[in-house]
C-alpha cells in the first residue's frame, strides 16, 4: 500500500499521505508526493486538496534517516514540484505540522487549518535548521522578525496564532481535513483563484539595527547551541540572494548543521526519552481516573496539579482539614499560575479544582482510590506507617505508589498484604512542571501495576524512566557520586565558585553548588548525618559543607549559603568568606591544597558520573543506557545538546574516561573503584550506543 495516493473526484484532486504515527516525510512518503504532484499535473482537476490520515500532517522529516546516506527524491525538490504546479494545490492540516511538514505547507498555494492545530519549525530542538525552504518562504509569509522568532525559538504555534501570523489563511471547525479542504478548494474554485507562490513574493527587508538587536538576542538564548544563530543568518543572507541560490544556500547549511556532534545529540535525546517511556512489560493498565495523594507538601500539591491538568479526579488528605485547606491554596496558586501564562482557560481551572478536586484528613475517602500516591516526609517509618493505613483502606486492586525519593520501595510494600500492588513513583520537583518520572519496580511489583505506572505518565505529559531499586534509583544515586566528586575537588584545592565555573561551562544552567544553595544545603546535611553511623572511613566528608549549615547557611531559603541572595544579586553572588572557611578546613584536616584548571574538574565531574552510570547498568538498575541520558536530561539539568552522559562519554571515548580514572584512583581508590562493565567495554572499543542498540 503507497503511503501517499493521488484520488481524482472530478474538479477536485487528493494527495493524500497515509504513513504512521506521524506522516514523516520518509524516502517514500517523498517519492509518493512527487509522484501524486505528477498524477495530479495529469488529471482533470482544477485543484487539489494535500491533507493527511492519522493522528497528525506531516510533522517532519524522518528523523529516523537522519545520519545515514541521503536517498532521493530530496525534499527541497518534492516541495518546488508542489509549488511549480499550474493548478492550485491546497494544504489542508491538522494536528502538528512541523519541520518539513510545515515546509511542504508552505510550498503549496494554500493553507487552511483545522481548530487546534499547532505549526512550527523546531529543527534547531535538532540541531539543525529547515533545510527545505523555511528560512526563506516564511519570512516571506510572515516577515523577518516573526520568521526568526519561530526558526530560532523552534516553538510551535497554536492555531489562532497562526493565523493571526499570516502562516494559515483560513481555519475550520470541520471535522476531518479532508472535508475542511474540499470547502476551501471549492471556494478556490468560485472565485477562479490561481497558484500562489511564496517563492515569487519580494524578499522582506530588515534594518541593520533591527538585526544587530535581533542576532543579539538569539544569541542570548542558544546558550552555547550553534544552529539557532546559523539559522538566522543563513535566513538573511539568503534573502538577498535570488530564490534558487537562497535554497542551495539554505540546503548547505543544513547539511553542515547535519554533520554536528549537537546534531547528533539532540537527536539522541529526541529518541531516549522517547524509548525510555516504551512500556517494559506486556500488561494492560489498571483504571487509574480517581487519584488520591497523601501529604499536601511541595510535592504533593506538584503531583495534585499535575494529575488535575490530565483530567484525573484527586482527593488528597493530609493531617488536618487546615493542611489539607492549606494544600488546596497551594494548587489554586499553581493553578492561576497557569492560567496567567496562557497553559490552562479560567474556566478550566475553576472547573477542575471544583469538579474534580477535594482535600480533607480522613483516610476513608480513598476507599475507591484507583491509585494513591504517598508524598510524605522523607523517613521510613512514617512512609511505612502511611502504607499499612492504606493497606487497611484502599480497594483491592488499587495501585498503591510512593514518591520517595532514595528509600527502599521493597522495605515500604513489604508492610502492607498487597507487595504485588505497590510501586514507586519519583516525581521531581516543581511535579507539575518538571516531565521525568522515574518509575521504581520493586521485587514483587504486578506487571498491570507496572503498565499503570507507565499510563499515568502518559497521561500526565511525563517522560517515563523504569529503575530498579537502590540508594536514590538512578538519578540520585549518580547525583550524589558526581556531587561527591565535586567536593574532593574543594578539599584538594579548587573553590567552589570555580568548579561551579567549569560546570556551568560544559553547559549545565548551575553548578553543584548553586543547585545545592536552590534545593537546601540542610538536605544534605540530614543525608550525611542519616548515613554518619554506617560510614565507611575511607569516605571523605565535605565538612566545609557541615560548617556553612551549623552557621545557619541553608542556601537561598535563607539568604545565603556558597552565595549570598538579596536584592542586590537574587540569583545570587560569591560570599566572599567561603574560601577562607573551606581553606580553613583543608588545614583543620592537614590537606595541602594544589590548583585545578577548569578541564580537569570537568573531568573529574563527568568521570565520577558516568562510572557510576555503568555501575547502575551492569546491576541492572536502569535497563539501557540512553535510559540515564532520559534521567539526568529531565531531571538533573544535563545539557540537551551533548546528549546525556552516556552518550557524551561515549563522543569522548570510554578509553580516554577509563584512563583518567585510573589516574584518580592512584591517589583515592575507594572512590574511584571503575566500574568492571566500562573498563569491559573501554578495552574492547565498545561504546554505550551499541547497548542502547541492544536493548531496543
Ligand atoms: N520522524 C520519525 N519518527 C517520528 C517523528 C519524525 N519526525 N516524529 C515522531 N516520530 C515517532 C516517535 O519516535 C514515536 O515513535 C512516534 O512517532 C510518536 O511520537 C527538512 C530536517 C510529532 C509532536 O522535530 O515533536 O523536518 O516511539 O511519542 O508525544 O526542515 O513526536 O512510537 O516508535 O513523540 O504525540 C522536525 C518531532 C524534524 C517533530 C508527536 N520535526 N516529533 O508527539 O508522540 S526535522 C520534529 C515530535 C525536519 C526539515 C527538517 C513529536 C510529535 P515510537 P511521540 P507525541
């Protein structure tokens, strides 16, 4: 079956594109186009109606074909062919028009739209730019500002926008494209209107100044990132060249841009997550409409907005009805919050906390509960003390879940009748905004209830990772090792401030000791006293770190702590004693500090994180490696475009980290104990991709 065919109906032809999920513009959707553009050339019909079957139109090129040999027909021509035809050819889109997509919209004569569909132009998420006439046909429908906005940005665009943009001429509450379609040929038709080229309008123009200000501000936002700039530019300078050379001049862009190791890894990021969230058992989901969630704190009004916003029914109780009252003011802000920023209509939000919300203290309305998720304090007797309640109230079959952040889910499950029922479910806070979602399969865990927890993520827009169960899963395990390596580096010399530097310099928005300021320095503070008693002696403790919350130094949550908050630098600036203090430390412990150049602490930083990561591979905590990519891109700020740690170690070489490691153990082998699986795969030239491949 073609995966595009061309339907003459009298006046009116159809190109229609059938090629599942998504009608990405592989090798033969291209071919088919071309060859429907040429039926079409050959029919009867005045016009032609291109619209897709399925869920979406066209949202892109295949990205799957991307790195591999180019098959033709190539794109820019398919596109060109649409254009060049004599008769009017109609896009007619639903859905999400993306990258290619909207290229080929743009090269047909006309676009109308059905309500809610969303356009863009998101190559550079890729590391690429359009590479089929965007930089060019959009600044011509739309102008240079607005066209660089939505190049640069990669954002899509809703259906009223579009419109309002001049990317649409027209939208339609019809029910399918296809009829939307036929409406607007046949209003083609009445008023005998011909072909409209993008190509052929006028180049816009744009003042030096306009563009100094507008290169400056892409600048600003890419961040280090390399395609949105050369996006833009290549947009201008393609502007004032004739159409024919704007393409090629477009085209070799995009094809450099295809060479980049950013390319690379934000494509790999693109199908991590996406392969992370592939359900791992072969079960079906539980019914999971009515939520409940215990604890009314940060993380479970996060967890309660975010299971409103899926449309789920939440009860949550807390100790009290004034906590509980205190919890639903909680949501009602995060909720307005949404509302002012365009996520969620007024109406939508009075609607959900008044239909499908209620807040009280008694464990009993949660009787019918499909499933309930504990976000309570983070200690092992009372989350035990939680579970054995729910024990007693819940409906057989409901999924009990715990959002406990470290402890062991085993431990918790094994208090209640019903092990097989129980899950852990690690949100990341804000939990209405943050999208990972580790989900912990613990010893006993029912397949069906492992299936809800991979539904409910769905549901709720979250990215999926399955982990197994230890100290802190994957992501706060490997958390508390790089942070670790972090501190040796302050003990054996280097400031806090500087290793912040050579981090914030791989990419990541904030160093190890800005996000410890953000999350509370106390936290780690309880986690070294918890761990104290049981601590092996070759372990350094970072008593520069005890020493700043002794004083009282918590981080932003009380104005100072590596960095002083206050109105002058709310994000915060170095407090000038720290140094003193953590070199005050060093001669407490007889340490000889010695200078550390950015490089190495990058080094030693990535290295500590990915041994770890291989660590959690070979126990099989996490099931591939592009899973850890998933966790530490969604979770602990990675830097999208070097693609997570295991693929970035991998664009290193596995030999060149299992070297420097073995140099760091010279000096500290308890800590820097390589993990048998990299040293395995270092020695034989292996890399983490071919596991990744592996396990697909
Ligand atoms: N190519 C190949 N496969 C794709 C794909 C694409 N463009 N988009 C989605 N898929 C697969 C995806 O891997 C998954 O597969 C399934 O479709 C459902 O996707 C020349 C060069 C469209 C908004 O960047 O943003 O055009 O896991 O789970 O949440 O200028 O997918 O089921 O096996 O994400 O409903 C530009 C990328 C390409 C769009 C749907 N286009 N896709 O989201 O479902 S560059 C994009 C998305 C380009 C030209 C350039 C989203 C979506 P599987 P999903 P979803």
């Amino acid at each position: 079956m073609s995966v595009v065919r061309y339907e003459p109906a009298g006046e009116i032809g159809y190109i229609v594109v059938n090629s599942p999920p998504v009608n990405a513009l592989s090798a033969a959707v291209r071919q088919g186009l071309l060859d429907a553009i040429g039926a079409f050339a050959a029919d009867e019909a005045r016009v032609a109606v291109l619209y897709c079957e399925g869920r979406t139109f066209i949202a892109g090129a295949d990205i799957s074909e991307f790195g591999k040999a180019p098959v033709p027909p190539f794109l820019p021509d398919v596109i060109a062919a649409i254009e060049a035809s004599t008769k009017p050819v109609i896009a007619a889109l639903h859905g999400t028009v993306l990258g290619g997509g909207l290229e080929v919209a743009l090269g047909a004569h006309g676009r109308i739209g059905l309500n809610g569909t969303r356009v863009g132009l998101p190559e550079v998420t890729l590391g690429l730019m359009p590479g089929a006439g965007g930089t060019q046909r959009l600044p011509r429908a739309i102008g240079i500002e607005k066209a660089a906005e939505v190049i640069t940005s990669g954002r899509q665009i809703g259906a009223a926008e579009a419109l309002d943009l001049g990317i649409l001429d027209a939208l339609s509450d019809a029910a399918d494209a296809r009829t939307a379609g036929t409406a607007e040929a046949q209003r083609w038709l009445e008023e005998g209107r011909a072909p409209r080229r993008l190509s052929e309008v006028p180049a816009p123009g744009i003042t030096d100044d306009a563009l100094a200000a507008l290169r400056a501000k892409v600048d600003r936002t890419a961040r280090g990132q390399v395609a949105p700039l050369r996006a833009l530019d290549t947009m201008i300078e393609g502007l004032s060249m004739p159409f024919p050379a704007a393409m090629q001049h477009e085209r070799s862009a995009f094809l450099a841009l295809m060479q980049t190791p950013e390319r690379a890894a934000l494509i790999h990021a693109f199908f991590a997550e996406r392969a992370a969230a592939q359900m791992p058992v072969n079960a079906r989901p539980r019914p999971f409409q009515r939520v409940g969630i215990i604890g009314g704190g940060t993380m479970g009004q996060g967890i309660a907005a975010a299971a409103l916003n899926a449309g789920l029914d939440v009860t949550l109780i807390e100790r009290d009805q004034a906590a509980a009252d205190k919890a639903l003011a909680g949501i009602a802000r995060m909720q307005d919050e949404a509302v002012k920023r365009g996520k969620l209509s007024q109406a939508d939000r009075d609607a959900m906390i008044q239909d499908r919300f209620q807040a009280g203290s008694d464990y009993a309305a949660l009787s019918e509960s499909d499933l309930v998720i504990e976000a309570v304090f983070e200690n092992m007797d009372v989350k035990q003390q939680v579970f054995r309640e729910l024990d007693q109230v819940c409906r057989p079959g409901a999924v009990l879940a715990t959002n406990t952040s470290y402890l062991d889910v085993d431990q918790i499950a094994g208090v209640t009748g019903r092990p097989q029922d129980v899950i852990g479910l690690h949100f990341f806070s804000p939990a209405n905004v943050m999208r990972l979602l580790e989900i912990v399969i613990a010893e006993v865990t029912a397949p069906d209830v492992v299936a809800t927890a991979f539904a409910l993520a769905k549901a709720m827009g979250k990215i999926a990772v399955p982990s197994g169960i230890c100290d802190g899963f994957i992501g706060n395990r490997m958390l508390l090792t790089y942070r670790t390596a972090a501190d040796h580096l302050v003990l054996d010399g280097a400031s806090p401030f500087q290793v912040d530097r050579a981090v914030t310099g791989l990419g990541f928005p904030m160093g190890p000791y800005q996000v410890g300021d953000l999350a509370g320095l106390d936290i780690g503070y309880a986690t070294r006293q918890r761990k104290a008693a049981t601590r092996d002696p070759r372990e350094r403790v970072p008593v520069f770190a005890d020493r700043l919350v002794e004083a009282g130094r918590l981080g932003r949550k009380s104005g100072q702590g590596y960095y002083i908050y206050d109105a002058e630098s709310p994000k915060g600036r170095p407090a000038p004693d720290v140094d003193d203090l953590v070199a005050q430390v060093r001669s407490d412990l007889g340490l000889t500090p010695r200078s550390f150049d950015d490089e190495e602490i990058r080094d030693r930083y990535m290295a500590a994180m990915v041994n770890e990561a291989a660590k959690i591979l070979d126990e099989g905590i996490a099931a591939k490696p592009s899973d850890i990519d998933a966790v530490l891109l969604h979770g602990y700020g990675f830097p999208r475009h070097k693609g997570g740690p295991m693929h970035w170690a991998d664009t290193v070489g596995l030999d060149r980290i299992v070297a420097n490691i073995l140099s760091y153990a010279a000096d500290d082998p308890y800590f820097w104990a390589l993990s048998p699986l990299l040293e395995k795969l270092a020695s034989e030239g292996r890399s983490f991709a071919e596991l990744n491949a592996k396990s697909s």
